[in-house]
C-alpha cells in the first residue's frame, strides 16, 4: 500500500475525542476490551491536555488526508523520566513504517529533553508493539495480571535506559 502520511504534534479541537474512539472502538475489536478502557483512555488524555507542557511533553499524530491514523505521546514525569503512552497505529495502515517513525520522534524528543529513563505500560497481548519496543532498546522491568478493562489482562512495564 503505498500512503502518504504527515506527522504534527499539535493537538487540535476533536483530536482527544478521536483518539479516544480510536483506542476504545479498535482494542474492543482486537483484543476485547470494555468501555472501561475507553474511559481510562479518555481520563489520561484529558488530563495530559490540561496540564501538557511543552518542555517536558509532546504528542505526535500521524495523519493521512487529514485523518489521525496512528499516536505517540510523551509524559513528562521528572526531569530524568518519561512515560510513552497512547502509542497506536490504525489497522488499514500497519506494517507501512508509521510506528517505526513515531517511536524515532518519541525517544529522540526525550534524548533531546535529556531524560535518563522511558517506561510504558502494555499488555502480553500487543505482540506487534512489543516486538519495535524490544527493537527500540526498551526491556521489561515488571509485570502483573489481574482484572481489568473486562477481562483478564497481564500488564508489562518496558524501560527504555538512554
């Protein structure tokens, strides 16, 4: 498939929403998850949003004829360390390289900032996430299972050391 696609990182009115609907509507499908992850989606955006600064966070949307196809944040949360979140690519465009140039703007954005350590949180189940964490350098520090979202999950905690 041959896509143009653009990267801005600047959010604008509509954007939480869709990357709500986003994240709810397609980890519903692939991986079965209730509203409940669509709300917790909505809460972390909502608040990164209203206390976004731009010297420790950034988001990056990924965006072909003006229609958000994939995400990237980083959260500032100490001035050595930063979580990455919202992190997706829409179905119809995978396997196209937009992950790949989403994670090099995210942790090049952290070098830049000068952090020492970016985590995130996943689950067993993104092996496709998983595999460009590991591609990346992020290892896994820490895992739990336990209800959540609907279902039995197994959260994984990666760290990216620069």
């Amino acid at each position: 498939m041959k896509v143009k696609w653009e990267i801005r990182h600047r959010i604008k009115p509509g954007d939480v929403g869709y990357l709500t609907y986003l994240h709810g509507t397609l980890y519903a499908k692939e991986y079965g998850y209730d509203e409940t992850f669509e709300a917790y989606v909505a809460c972390g955006l909502a608040e990164f949003v209203n206390l976004f600064n731009t010297n420790k966070d950034r988001i990056w949307l990924a965006e072909t004829k003006g229609r958000i196809i994939g995400s990237i944040a980083i959260v500032g949360h100490s001035k050595a360390e930063a979580q990455l979140r919202w992190f997706l690519v829409h179905p119809d465009y995978r396997r196209i390289g937009i992950g790949k140039e989403l994670m090099q703007e995210a942790v090049q954005f952290c070098k830049e900032r000068k952090y020492k350590i970016i985590f995130l949180w996943t689950t067993s189940e993104l092996l496709a996430a998983e595999h460009l964490y590991t591609c990346f350098g992020f290892g896994k520090t820490e895992e739990k299972t336990h209800e959540i979202w609907g279902k039995k999950v197994t959260e994984e905690k990666y760290c990216l050391y620069l």
